[in-house]
C-alpha cells in the first residue's frame, strides 16, 4: 500500500513582521490548501540556521524577500541543495539574486561572485543597483515563448509587484547563459526579472514578489506551481 505525506518546504529567509512577504506567507499556504488542494507542511528556516539543520529533507525550498540576510552562505547553501538535489525553488527578490550568485560561483566558476548590497566595493558584481528602485512599484514582465514561466502564467505579459532596489547585473548573463541558466522574463526595457533551468524539476527565481499579487485568496500562478512541484515530489518519494 501506498503511503502519503504531505510536502514539506523549507521557507528560508530571517522572518520579520516588518517584511510584507512574509506577513502574506501563512495565509497563502492556507489557501493553497483550501483552495487548491495542496497541502504542505511549511518551516521557516532562518538564514543563519541552515547550515546545522540543511534542506536536504524537503521537497520544496522557497527563498525569501528580506535582505541583506544575516548568512548570505546559509540562503546560498540553500539554493545550493535545492539546485543540485533536483528540489523544487522558488526564489522571490532576494531569493532571485541570491540564486544568481550561487550559480555564477559554484557553476559558472566566478569565484570571487559579489552582491553589491552587502559588498559594495568587491569586484565581479553579480548583483547591483537598480537604475530606478523598484521598491513599491508594479511593472510588466514579458516571457519568453515556450519558457516555463511562460506555461504557468498562461501568458507572454504580466504585471507584477515589486519592493527592490537590487537587480542582476546584464554584463554576466552572457556566461551565465552558456553555463546553462536561462533568462526567461524582462521588463520592457529588456532588463532581466525572471531566470529558470530548463533540465532541473522545478528552478524559478523572479526579482518580482508573486507572493504580494492580489488580497492572498487566490495564490499567484508561480506560487501554486512550486507548491504542486513540492506536493509531487514528495509523491515520488513516498514509501512503500
């Protein structure tokens, strides 16, 4: 007989009651399971204690808003794991450029990858201002055609919700497109909002914050899709 068990998602990120994200999160896995039938079990995990307890033992892991984090190596060990175990991701702002960092590091090489936020005379930086803040802004997302994203939204144009003042810096998509990553959602002035990895089971990370869409009864379509991706991950590993 088949044994069940609900997912489990490992939400990383230093909650705080100051982070609307955060504040929006609770609900939204409420209604995942009331509305959509996806039933998970989600842990907050702070940056600062991943390395002890890892995210090895999850199906989902989601990178939360709210940097600079307190271990940028804790959200990057995460993405990590998630990355190289075939873990559904989700990535949302810090999460996005968090997940662009640990890429250009440990895939693309880039050892000496910075994050302008928390570093910001270091060379090889893959995250840098914003030329206009998007903190408090909505603003159009166009995907790409047969992207992923693309297959959840139902759309190749969205208009999402923005609190970030940090973005990838274009001058690296380049190697980090030919280590395998692909850039799958700009803005209309072609500045990259959304990055996926085609071959993994489920790799999403978008600067927007889908998890800010709406009032939180219904749950934007990127949100819903990780959940399923973690629901159907632990179905795989289900025991016998």
């Amino acid at each position: 007989m088949l044994e069940t068990r609900t997912a489990r998602v490992a939400l990383v990120g230093d909650r705080s009651p100051h982070v609307r994200s955060h504040t929006r999160i609770p609900h939204l896995i409420e209604t995942l399971r009331a509305h959509d039938g996806l039933a998970l079990d989600a842990y907050w995990m702070a940056t600062d204690d991943v390395p002890d307890t890892g995210v090895e033992g999850f199906d989902g892991v989601w990178v939360l808003p709210g940097t600079p984090y307190r271990s940028e190596a804790g959200a990057l060990s995460a993405l990590r794991t998630a990355r190289e175990r075939g873990i559904p991701l989700l990535g949302t702002c810090g999460g996005f450029q968090h997940a662009l960092l640990e890429y250009a590091r440990h895939v693309c090489g880039l050892a000496g990858a910075s994050n302008a936020e928390t570093m910001p005379d270091a060379g090889q930086q893959i995250v840098v201002p914003l030329a206009c803040s998007l903190v408090g802004h909505e603003g159009v997302v166009l995907v790409e055609p047969g992207s992923r994203v693309e297959r959840i939204l139902g759309t190749e144009r969205s208009v999402e919700r923005y609190h970030c003042a940090y973005g990838m810096n274009a001058s690296y998509a380049d190697t980090l497109r030919a280590h395998g990553m692909r850039f799958t959602g700009h803005d209309d002035q072609g500045e990259i909002r959304v990055a996926e990895l085609p071959e993994h089971p489920f790799y999403l990370v978008t600067l927007f914050q889908p998890e800010l869409a709406g009032d939180g009864d219904l749950c934007h379509p990127i949100v819903r899709a990780c959940a399923a991706a973690a629901v159907a991950h632990a179905a795989r590993g289900a025991t016998v």
